[in-house]
C-alpha cells in the first residue's frame, strides 16, 4: 500500500510543487509588496481558523475509517456522524463569518484589501474542508487515482481562478478566493458517493464522541503547529512592516515549497499504510513500515533540501519578484533547515500519538516548540530582523522533535536508525558542497545543468554507500524493466 501511494501520488505531489513555485512566479509580480504581505497575514489567519474548526472532522476520516470498514463498507456510524457534525458546524461557521464581517471596521485601503482577503479565505474554508473529508476516505481506502484527481484538479483550478481575480482586482484576496471558487467547482462531481453515504447512514453520539475526543486534541495540536508558521508573519508585520512579512513569506515559500510537497506525498502514503498496519499488522509490521517511511523520506528530502540551499540564488531571481528577493534570499538556508524539521516532525515523530489514539498528548508535544517559537521571535525579530524569524522557526522545531520523541516512546515506539540518517545527510551534503564550488554558468544554465549535476553525483553516493538499500532498489527496477521486455518476446514465440 506504500508504494502504490507513492507511485500514486507523485503526479498530484508534482503539480502542487509546479503551482506553488509559478504562484510565487505570479504574484509577487502582480502585487505589490504591501499586498502580497496582506496576502500572507490573510493566508496565515484562515489556516489557523481552518484548523481550529473542521481539521479533526478530517482526521477522524482518516484514521477510523480503515477499522469500520472491516464491520461495514458503508461506515455508516462514521459518516452519518461526521457529515451532519460538519453541515452544523459549517452553518454555525458560515453565519459567524458574515457577522464578524459587518461589524469588522476598516481604516484606510490596506485595511479593505486585508478585510477582503480574509473574508474570502474564511468562506472558501467551508467548501475546501469538504472536500479534504472526500479526500480523507479515498486515501483511508487505498483509491489512490481519485485522491490524487481531486489534488490536482485543486491545485491547477484553484492557481488559475486566482490569476483572473487579480487581473480582475482582488489582488491579496485573489489566490485563497480561487481555492475556495474551485472547491465548490469539484464538489458536484466527487461528493454524491459521500453525501449518499451520509444520508444513510445515522447520527451516533457514542461514535461522534469517540471522534471528538480522538480528533480535537489533532486539531488543538495542529493550531499550535501552525502558529509557529504564522505567529512569526504578524510579528514581523508589527516590528518592522507588511512589506516584511510578505518579504519572509516569499523567502518561506520558496525554500519550504518543495519540501512540504515532498513531506505530504510521504504522509499521504505513508499514514494510511501505518494504519492499515496498526489494525491488521502487528508491532513488527508497525516498525517495519515506519522504517521504511523515515528512511525513504530522509532518501529524498536531505538531498532536496541541500540543492535548494545550493541553488537558492538562481531560484529566488527566477521565482520572486524584484523588491522581495534581496531578504527572501537571505533566509533561504534557514527557512529550509527549519522546514526539514518541521516535516520530520509532523510528518514521523507525532505518529505514535495518532497511531495509539492517545491525542491528548500531541497538545504537550506542540506545546514546547509553540512557546520556544514566541519566546525566540520575541527576542530575536528585534535584533535581527527575517533571519532572526528564520532562526527562531528552525531552533523551535529542533525543539519539537525532541519534546515528541520523548513523549512518544512510551505511547508507541517507533524507530530511528541514526546511522544510516547520518550517512544520506553526509552525502546531500558533499551534493551540495559540490554544486556551491561548481562556477556560476548564469541563472537559466544554473537551474538547468546543476540540478542534474546533483542528482547524478548523490545517486552515485547513494549507490556507492547503499543508502536506504539504494541497490537492491536499482536491481529490482532493472529486473522488472528486462521482464517488461522480454515479455512481448516470449508471447510471440508461445504464439
């Protein structure tokens, strides 16, 4: 199930990487400094209110889903419960949302443009929560081609409604304006099965209690993990300047992009199959397959991470408009730095929490890194500006991993094979190393020919050292590609 997740996901996982490196192309040129900073304080505020409100509906999808299927296909405790809790949670949310929208005042354009930008990601979280829950059971039941079209669909539709808003003149408001117009496009096409399934079924308050309590500590969780990606940005905008926080945004953007992309297709395959395991496999199988998920993420990510570093340069001149990519570029080794360990973190070191069900404690595990996140932007943003939050968002996951490894092994031990991180981390750097001293050959050639450069020289390492089993990895490809075609010749001569 892993690795056709893997294999599954990795068109979607591409175009979302695509999108977010032409979004940042896009609208750092189409915006002005002050509106992408908006942009960014606007995005950070709907993801938090996202979070707090519909993320343990979809969490609660995905990890009892895989159990009450075994009893009933249909779920129908699971989704007569859950689909009624979000068409009242949603009502409740959408009738807040237009209160506070009237009474909110206003003073000055940016004010409108802010109040713009936040009033569309706020309604438009209704349709795409829906549609992450429709999601959530198609990764839950290993559909992996239906998951990934809804991806996709999501990312491509939604970029290019948000180009024709910002030529249209919603400018800040336009990128999360056509997320939410592009959910509501989908939806007709991908709920009937779901909301069929909901109508069938019934309301339990037994199952719904049971989902409340595994899931909101998730989502109480999840909130402390985006306030250490968001706090940062308001802090920035009232010590220095909404140009500034749009000007960390960017630099963010695009040291982060990759890797969250990379980090999410893993999970996307790697949580259901742990779960799958956790039901039907066993401890060992439980440990066999987090080790194959820590040890393939760190195969691709370190490398990932060390030629973004590399190449952080050429691509902040290609990706970032003028006035914002002199300080974007200055936080770029950071910003990756800490992104690397914000996934190791999210996306292996809190499993056991989800695992065991015991969710109570991921609000401890957060906990740490959300306050050392405060207290190091607090001391840090003063004294040196966006590097300072960049450092402070690299330290306070370095934190998080730790205070989640130790809370975890007493809930659900998971392993970490040291030596052979150690090993793929020493060769993406020596990749890197090597890219960095290899002349300048201008931006275009850069991003062209280094890239290949440092995929050739770390798969030579990676199969030199056989890193995560990068030999038996290339045997058995080579095996299956000489059956491929052998096999048109053996049905002709049996012919």
């Amino acid at each position: 199930m892993f690795f056709k997740g893997l294999l599954g996901y990795l068109p979607a996982n591409l175009l979302q990487g695509i999108v977010g490196f032409a979004s940042l192309m896009v609208f750092t040129r189409l915006m002005s400094p002050g509106d992408f900073g908006r942009y960014a304080l606007a995005f950070g505020a709907t993801s938090l209110v996202y979070t707090l409100t519909f993320t343990w509906l979809e969490a609660a999808m995905a990890r009892f889903y895989p159990a009450e299927r075994l009893a009933n296909p249909e779920a129908p405790a699971l989704y007569g419960s859950l689909y009624r809790l979000f068409l009242g949670i949603g009502l409740a949310f959408l009738g807040a949302v237009g209160a506070g929208l009237v009474l909110w005042p206003t003073a000055g354009a940016g004010g409108a443009a802010l109040k713009a930008a936040i009033g569309f990601g706020l309604v438009g979280i209704v349709p795409r929560s829906l549609l992450r829950l429709v999601q959530e059971q198609r990764r839950s039941e290993g559909r992996v081609a239906a998951a990934a079209c809804v991806d996709m669909l999501q990312a491509g539709g939604g970029f290019a409604l948000a180009v024709l808003f910002c030529f249209g003149g919603l400018k800040s408001a336009a990128p999360l304006a056509g997320a939410g117009a592009m959910a509501l496009l989908i939806l007709p096409f991908v709920a009937g099965e779901d909301l069929s399934r909901a109508v069938r079924g019934r309301f339990e308050t037994d199952a719904a209690r049971a989902y409340l309590r595994y899931g909101y500590p998730i989502c109480l969780s999840l909130v402390l993990s985006l306030a250490l990606y968001t706090v940062d940005r308001f802090m920035i905008a009232h010590y220095l300047s909404a140009a500034d926080a749009g000007a960390y945004h960017a630099g963010f953007s695009i040291a982060s992009r990759v890797l969250d992309v990379l980090f999410i297709w893993f999970g996307a395959a790697g949580g259901p199959a742990l779960n799958q395991a956790v039901e039907s496999g066993g401890e060992g199988a439980v440990r066999e397959e987090a080790r194959r998920l820590l040890t393939l993420m760190a195969l691709v990510v370190f490398p990932a991470a060390c030629g973004l570093v590399a190449l952080a340069g050429p691509l902040s001149t290609v990706l970032i408009g003028g006035p914002l990519r002199a300080p974007a570029t200055a936080i770029a080794p950071l910003v990756t730095l800490g992104a690397v360990l914000a996934g190791l973190d999210t996306y292996y070191f809190l499993l056991p929490f989800t695992l065991a069900k015991r969710t109570g404690r991921l609000m401890l595990a957060m906990g740490a890194p959300a306050l050392a996140n405060i207290g190091l932007n607090l001391v840090l943003i003063p004294r040196f500006g966006l590097v300072g939050a960049a450092g402070a968002y690299a330290l306070s996951f370095l934190v998080g991993i730790a205070a989640a490894w130790s809370l975890g092994r007493s809930v659900q031990r998971l392993p970490v094979p040291l030596a052979e991180l150690s090993k793929i981390a020493a060769a993406a750097v020596v990749m890197a190393a090597a890219l960095s001293a290899t002349p300048r050959l201008g931006t275009a050639l850069d991003l062209l020919v280094k890239p290949a450069l440092g995929v050739l020289l770390y798969g030579a390492l990676a199969y030199a050292l056989d890193l995560g089993g990068a030999r038996a990895l290339v045997s058995a490809a080579l095996a299956r590609l000489a059956s491929m075609r052998a096999s048109p010749l053996t049905r002709s001569q049996s012919a």
